[in-house]
DNA sequence: CGAAGACTTGACTTGAGTCAAAATTAGTGG
DNA sequence: CCACTAATTTTGACTCAAGTCAAGTCTTCG
C-alpha cells in the first residue's frame, strides 16, 4: 500500500492534494508521474440533482471518479418504464471500462462532484499498471455482489422488504460525513426522491410512500421531514429486510 | 493473441488438449509452461442436474472452468424463499475470485462438466500475468451488464415479458451444439425445470407455466415436449420481451 | 404397470398498481 | 415575511396481475 508520503511530494497535482477521495478511488494506486501526467487532461465538475452525467447509447469518451454524492445509474424501456440498476457513492470509478457504448445512463441523485479523465488516458495506464487493473476488478467485483444482492430483493421481497433493504442500503453507503450517530441510533438525509425509489425497487411512488408510513407506524424509522430519516436501531431494520 | 500453434505443442497438457473450451476460457491466455504447471492442479468432474457444486458461505477453495452445461447461481433467504441471481454458460469461470467466502450458491442446472482449480495456484498466476486478469475483468463486466440487464426485467416487467426474456436469454447462450437452426428457426432443450425458471423470474412456477401456455397459444414458440422447444422466429420473441 | 415427479389448469385471494384527491413542502416574487 | 404557485408526497377507493391452494394430466423410470 501507497502511503501518505506523497502528500509532501511536490510533484502531486495541486487539484489532487485537495482531493477528499484521492486516497481512497482509483487514484490512490498511481504514482506520481502517473497521477501528474492523467491530472493535465482531468476536469471537476459540479452537478445538481438531476443532471445527466452519461446518457443511455451514447459513445463513451471518458470515465470519471466520484469525489461527493450519489449518482444513480438507470435504463429506460421505449415505453418509458425506468429501472434504476445500481447507486453509485465516493470514490467509485464510473463509466463501463472497455465498452464503445454506455448501455445505461448515469444521473446524480443527489447533488455531486466529480472527476471526469479521458477514456484513452486510463485505458493507457491500465496496460502498464497492473495494480490500477487489479483495484478496477476488485470494485467491478464488489458491484457484481451488489446487483446479485440487489436481484434477490427486487425478485423474491415484498414492498415493505424492498424499502427496509433499500433504507438499510442508503444507512451503510452514504458518506460517514452525512451521516449523524449517537450509540446505534442513525441520522440521515435521503439522497433520492421518492420516485427514483420507486424506479430503484421496481415499485409505484404510492406503494413506497405506503411502506415509509406503514414502518413508521411500525417504529422502524422516524421521518422528521421528507428526506430525513431516524433509524433508532439498525438491526430492527435489517430483520425487516426479510 | 496467441494462436493455436500450441496445439501441437508437447508441453501443453493431454487433458488440456482435449478440452473443448481450451482456446475460449481463461485457460487460453496462460503460457504452455503456466498451463502445464496448473494442470498439475486441475481435475474435471462431471455433475449431474442439480448437484451442488459451491454451497453459499461455504469457504472458498477453488475456482473452475465451466466445459460444458449450465450452472444456476442463487441465493436461498432464511424464510426459504429462493431467487436465482445468474446463469453461467461455458466456457465462463465459476467462483466469486479473492473472496474468503462465497456469498451463493452454484447448482448445476443441467449435466455438467468443469475443470477445478485451487484458489491459490490462479490467485498465483494472476499476479504475474496480467492478461489473465485482463480478460477475468472483461468476464466480470459482461456478467455486471448481464445482471443490470436482468435487474430491468425483473424490476419492471410483467410475467409475460419476464418468460419471453427467459427463453431469448436461452436461445441466444446456449452452446451452439445444443441448438438447431434452420432458417431463423431456434429449437433447443430448455436447461432448467419449470421450478427454476419460476427461482430465476421471481415467479411462481404456476405462472410460468400459465406465461408458457399462453405464448404458445400466440404463436411465440412451440412446445413440442415439456423441455423442448421451438422458437419460428426470435425477433417475434425478441418484441415480446418489452 | 404403478408410483413419483414434473407440469398444467382452474377457482379464488391478495398485494401492489391505478386513478383521483388531499396534504405537505419548497420556491418565488411582492 | 407572507401569500401564491408548483412540485412532491400522502392517503383513499377501486382494479387487476400474480400468488395460493387444489386437482388433474402427463412423463419417466423402476
């Protein structure tokens, strides 16, 4: 493992010592002049919820690192049933390695920043860096996990299941820093609306507002407005998962 | 690439030789000497329907080769409620790699035959061969697209489009030898029993069945025995998928 | 031939969807 | 700061697709 050491090497891009994630993402496996030569053709952008980051079909140009927030990656049917196939948190690697053609389209659910770098630019580090490959096949794995977990719910849980696991997803994702916890209670900001929750499960935004209220009447959760959620105890809502 | 000079190469295993996915699998990207050390290792089993071959939580101590048949992925919950989160067609590599413990269970879904491999002796040559990790990583994302692909269909389609996907799923990865093709006629044998299907789709298998019937009443395929079938034209079926 | 297993069909129930309306919240401009 | 509008979320009444339970039929195999 890389250590810290480099955050005193003056050959490390101003943009990436700042960088929150920079230790953790891809990034954290590139040396210096690796991370120096691939910081000239990176980009930070913004993002407000909402915006279309990749597009469904469209030729993939670039790859990017998810430095804050939560970007949904869904598909849309011709007739226009959605499915929201995976959520995405800092510091994933997005974008499909290797394909010419993105085959789901990648929105932020919430607001984000993140990393855009050049598809030929990693794709030329990948060859001479096997730990980069390694560390892409790892968290390719660790999606693959992701989504067969994922089936399992969307195929054999009910609705009130579906968003117990869904709420126990978001506890166990989202950033440490938005995250408050006193002893085992857990205090959070939903990322997503109650629509692309329902696009996520497979479910109508009526029957998820159902299941919310049906587990709060039930104290699984206390929802003190919209999208702020209190789970008094984790493990009450991870039996509710089924 | 490496051509299939080997072939006549006395270092390369008899076994190996022999074997039907040799040039196809992850076996195709080994050297002869890699290839003879690992041989060392290896052992083909046959497997009948429905044996276990890697039990959920079980330790993980070797990985395989699929060389022929289909193996069904899933996941049982407490409640014995079973999803089946994937199908693994030869010449796939069959085993959650770097995992301490595998988090499904592998069944065979029809006859089967791999070849197994210590966990070790591959975790070994991966690290000095990076196209073998090269090509496990295009394997990995193939099946992420596939699950994503599968998340749609089982988060937003209907019991009809769901069977329809099925059998466009089968027709279009079984081996070739197990399908016939005259003109754009598809005939084949279904690989799994109805109970399976039903674990795949997250259905009942009284509403496969029902979804089967009601194809075959509009002319989406034949049934010409319980397992077999008929598919006049695979862009009818193809529609039918939503 | 008989029995067990696999599959289909029918009658009824139920969980989630649909449609409609009300309630809540957020945003805007005076 | 407040009224007004628009968007989001909740709730209610009703419908329908898929599930459940129960027979019945077809296969396979000893």
């Amino acid at each position: 493992m890389e250590q810290r050491l480099d955050i005193h090497n003056s050959d490390t891009p101003k943009t990436c010592l700042a960088c929150e994630v920079r230790l953790r993402g891809i990034c954290a496996t590139l040396s210096s002049s690796q991370l120096l030569e691939l910081s000239k053709h990176t980009r930070q952008t913004k993002h407000q919820a909402g915006e279309e980051l990749i597009s469904d079909g469209e030729k993939v140009n670039s790859y990017a690192t998810i430095i804050y927030g939560v970007v949904k990656l869904s598909k849309i049917l011709e007739d226009g049933r959605q499915q929201v196939v995976g959520l995405q948190f800092a510091p994933d690697f997005l974008g499909r390695l290797f394909a010419e053609q993105n085959s789901f389209c990648a929105e932020s659910a919430s607001d984000v920043q993140i990393c855009r770098m050049p598809k030929k630019a990693i794709e030329k580090i990948i060859t001479n860096n096997p730990d980069l490959e390694h560390i892409l096949l790892e968290q390719t794995l660790k999606e693959l996990d992701e989504a067969r977990e994922w089936i399992v719910t969307l195929g054999r849980k009910s609705a009130l299941e579906k968003v117990a696991c869904f709420l126990h997803l978001i506890a166990t994702h989202l950033d440490p820093e938005h995250v408050q916890q006193n002893q085992c209670e857990i205090i959070f900001d939903l990322p997503l609306t109650r629509a692309d929750i329902a696009d996520f499960l497979g479910l109508t935004i009526e029957t998820v507002s159902r299941q919310f209220t049906k587990l709060r009447t039930e104290r699984v959760i206390e929802i003190t407005a919209r999208r702020h959620i209190i789970v008094p105890n984790l493990s009450v809502l991870k039996k509710t998962c089924g």
